[in-house]
C-alpha cells in the first residue's frame, strides 16, 4: 500500500497485487494492469503502451503499416512546428509578436510552452523537399492550387494542435486584427489522426493537473488555455471550436470528477442556449457545473482583471450544468412571444433527451415546469412523444414512455456487467460488486438474473448464455454485442461507478421515506 501516482492524497490508498499483477486505488478508484498503468502514468494510448512496455522488456514488436503512417504523421507536423516557430522571429512577424506580447500579453515561456509560430507565405514550401509535398497534402499541410501546391495557412499565428502524448498533429491559424483574409480561426482539415471532436486543445499538458485536481475547467479558446495557465490555473483546455462533444466527455471521465464549462459573459444568456441543445451532451457520468463570466469578459481578460486566487474563489460558486441551463430558459422566456416561446420548448426537449440518468431527467423536468410554468407531467409526456410539442398539444393520457429510460439504463448495466463477466479477465465484477448494490433495479427479472449470477459463482460462459438467452430484456441485444479487451478496464471502472451511484441513491430514497 502507497500513495496513489494519480491523485493527492496523505492516506496511502494504492495497492498493487503481485500475484494477479494488478494496480488499484481506493481513493480515485483508479486501477487495472501494467499497459493501464502505462497508459495513465505515461500519459499513453494501448498502442504505445504496448511498445512502452516491449522494449523495456526487450522484446520487438512488429511494425505495420498503420504505425508508421502515424509515425510519418509526427514527423511531418514536427518539422512543419519547428518552421512557423522560426517564422515567429522573423522581421517579416514583428506585428505577429507585437499582437502576441501586448494584446495577448502572453510572456515568452508562455508562447514557447504551446509552441506559437507564424505561417510566413513560402516559408513551407520553400523549406519542404519536393519528395514531401504530397504527404503535406495529405495531412491539409499543403493544397492543390491552380499553379501547384499552395500552403494552407498563410499569415496566421499558428497554435499546434496536439494530441494527450503531446505530439501535433494539427494546427489552428488566427488572422491578426485587421486582416479579412478568411476566418478569424481555421484549423487543419480532419486526417485519419486528427478528429476535431476528440481532441481537446492543451490536455496534453493539463493532464496531470487534472488527474490531481479531479476537476477540469473547460473554457471556448486557445487563448483563453494560455492566459489561464499562465496565471497558475493548470487544469483547464479548450475544444477546438464551440463543440465539446460526448466523446471529449467520456474522455475527461476518465481523468477528473467533476467538469466546469466557463461561458463568456458575452456570450451565455444569448447563445447557450442554442449552442447546448444543438451539440452538448449532459453525460451523468461525471459531474458537470457552469459558470458565466461577468458581462463582456472572456477568462482571458478576467483573470488579468481580478487575478488568480479570485478567479478560482468565482469558479467555486458554478452551478449544476442543468440549472444552468434552466435559469438561462428563465431569462429568454421573460421576454419571449408565443412563438419563442414554443422554440425554446422545443429546446428544452433536445436537452432533456441527451440526459441518461434518469433521477437527472426527473430533475431537469422539475425545474423546466418551474420556469415554462407547465404541469411537469404534461412537460414528461412532451418528452418521450417522437415530437416535441407545446402545451396545447400535449394530449392528457396515462403513458408508460416515462419510464422507459430507466428501463433501457437498467438493462445496459446488466448487459455490460454480463460482458465482463464472461470475458476471463481479472478483476472479476464480483470482486468489486455485490448482489446487493443492484437493488435499485425496477425490473423484477433483472434483479433475479443478477442474483443467479452471484449464486452461480464464476460460471462459465456457456452457462451465463443460457440464463441470458431465457431473458427477453436481455437476449435481443445480448449478441450484438462485440467484445473489447482494450477498453476493459475503462468499462469496468465505469460500471462500478454507476451502479454505486444508483444503489447509494436507492438507499438514500429508502431512509428518506
């Protein structure tokens, strides 16, 4: 037993069992084997886990196509990093630097940090070897233009993008004040290494602030990360872009407990509302609170403002993501004409269906009937019909449909606790689970079929197909189902923590009533 290397802690909580070589702490519920290890502590994919591990063993790994695809990709944009840097300190940047340092007024360690440059027209063309254009075309580096290969950035301070191992394999470009070529930000085209809705701009060095913290701020820009870390606030990243995605969602999960999403004052009571219901993911996975800037401000001008310490003292007060959420539907419906009105009823049922938990659901509703002053369950039934429909529409009948996301919750739990059953991998369910913290389940058979697994014991797999196949809420799905090793551990933390989660909640309503 030890200090855990992922979390702070004065308690040692990290336990490693040599016999079946497996990590686990009991603080940050933290665990798995050796390549999980690798992959947390050297901040790792599987993939370069498993070559971590093969050549501190000695042990060669054959190299396919693919791997050295990705190894070309980091070579290339590391060479291209290395050019618009040398760009940056040119005579031909002096208005690049001068934006940089007295606008931004980013110190110098700061732009070297996140590896700033400049995109001076020809400075990649003339520095790439002509054997090299066509793989920079192929990774939206260079473009096919009516006189041959063009760059894609021109005149653009040039922010890489990098990836959680901290190579880049990208870039965002931001014209200077003034200048109306294009888009304020543009960044590289999407390749088979760049997915802009899985990459979250600065975690490759937030990661281990975050790990510690359990806790991430989540604001709109590039420059925001920068001046934020700058100040001292480590735990924070950008997506690239307005989006932050369930995939950017499952990915903090993973590392903190909680999420909080920083609105500009300019922009939260105008455009929340539409940006969340047309991309965000309200995932009960973690955590997720809100905060609105004063009036007019960005992080970037803020914390330069009021400093480091007042800004996190602010933060402190975020609320509930859904309350948000609600108070800003509160706010336009001040003002709002029926039709208005009706839109953003209509708004309100896009978020609601995006939440999985449904004590979350039940929640949302009640505070949506406060503030569209509707019977909340007139506002349930709107929910579950195919449609969103306003009040005068939603018909007075008993439905069922209510429940029906309790149900669909409660047989993924049981699906996925029946995978890894099966699957012949350490730690088995049962050793971090008991029959009892199932209890919350509303479906009679499912709380039955759990029993007989814990009664079976560590029954093979054929037998557990046979007990599935007898279960209609779960057979119909049972063999759609693939197996994946590589996520293994992942899932089974993430079971452990939603069952845990419902039953400490089951419990809570019984000594209530």
């Amino acid at each position: 037993m030890g200090l855990c290397p992922f979390h702070e802690e004065k308690t040692p909580s990290f336990h490693v069992d040599s016999s079946k070589q497996l990590f686990y702490c009991f603080g940050c519920q933290a665990g798995g084997d050796v390549f999980r290890f690798i992959e947390k502590f050297e901040r790792k994919t599987f993939g370069e886990a498993v070559r971590f591990l093969g050549d501190q063993a000695g042990i060669p790994l054959p190299s396919g196509n693919g791997q050295d695809r990705r190894k070309a990709c980091f070579q290339i944009f590391r060479e291209t990093e290395s050019i618009y840097r040398k760009s940056l300190s040119s005579s031909g940047a002096e208005q690049a630097r001068k934006y940089l340092h007295e606008t931004r007024r980013l110190k110098p360690v700061t732009m070297e940090r996140f590896g700033l440059g400049w995109s001076m027209p020809g400075s990649l063309l003339k520095s790439m070897a002509p054997s090299r254009k066509k793989e920079a075309e192929e990774y939206g580096l260079l473009k096919q233009g009516p006189g041959g290969s063009r760059e894609f950035f021109r005149n653009r301070i040039m922010v890489p993008i990098r990836i959680e191992n901290g190579a880049t394999v990208a870039f965002g470009g931001r014209v200077l004040p003034g200048n109306a070529q294009g888009p304020k930000y543009l960044n590289s085209p999407e390749h088979p290494f760049f997915r802009k809705k899985e990459i979250l701009f600065g975690l490759d060095q937030a990661g281990p602030a975050i790990e510690k913290k359990r806790r991430v701020l989540v604001v709109e820009g590039y420059f925001d990360v920068m001046a934020l870390s700058e100040a001292g606030v480590e735990a924070v990243v950008a997506p690239l872009g307005t989006a932050l995605t369930q995939a950017h969602l499952i990915h903090l999960s993973r590392l903190a407990d909680e999420v909080v999403v920083v609105f500009d004052g300019d922009r939260a009571g105008q455009t929340a509302i539409a940006r969340l219901a047309d991309r965000f993911v309200l995932d009960s996975r973690i955590s997720i609170r809100a905060f609105s800037l004063p009036e007019g401000k960005d992080p970037d001008e803020w914390i330069r403002e009021v400093g480091r310490d007042f800004f996190l003292e602010s933060i402190e007060k975020a609320i509930p993501l859904a309350d948000f959420v609600v108070d800003l539907f509160d706010i336009q419906l001040k003002s709002a004409d029926a039709t208005t009105r009706n839109h953003l009823l209509e708004s309100f049922y896009d978020l609601a269906k995006r939440i999985p938990d449904p004590e979350a659901i039940d929640h949302f509703l009640s505070r949506g009937a406060s503030v569209f002053r509707i019977n909340k369950d007139l506002l349930a039934q709107g929910l579950f019909r195919e449609e969103s429909l306003s009040p005068r529409e939603i018909p007075r009948q008993n439905s069922r449909e209510t429940s029906s996301n309790r149900h669909l919750m409660e047989r993924n739990l049981v699906l996925e606790l029946v995978r890894l059953w099966t699957d012949s991998l350490d730690p088995h369910p049962s050793d971090r689970l008991s029959p009892g913290d199932f209890d919350f389940l509303s479906s009679g058979s499912l709380l039955t079929f759990v029993r007989e697994l814990w009664k079976n014991g560590k029954t093979n797999p054929e037998t557990v197909r046979d007990m599935i196949l007898k279960e209609p809420l779960l057979a119909e799905v049972w063999m759609q189902l693939p197996l994946d090793r590589e996520t293994r551990p992942r899932r089974l933390e993430d079971l452990v923590f939603r069952v845990s989660r419902m039953s400490k909640r089951e419990r809570l309503s019984a000594a209530l009533k």
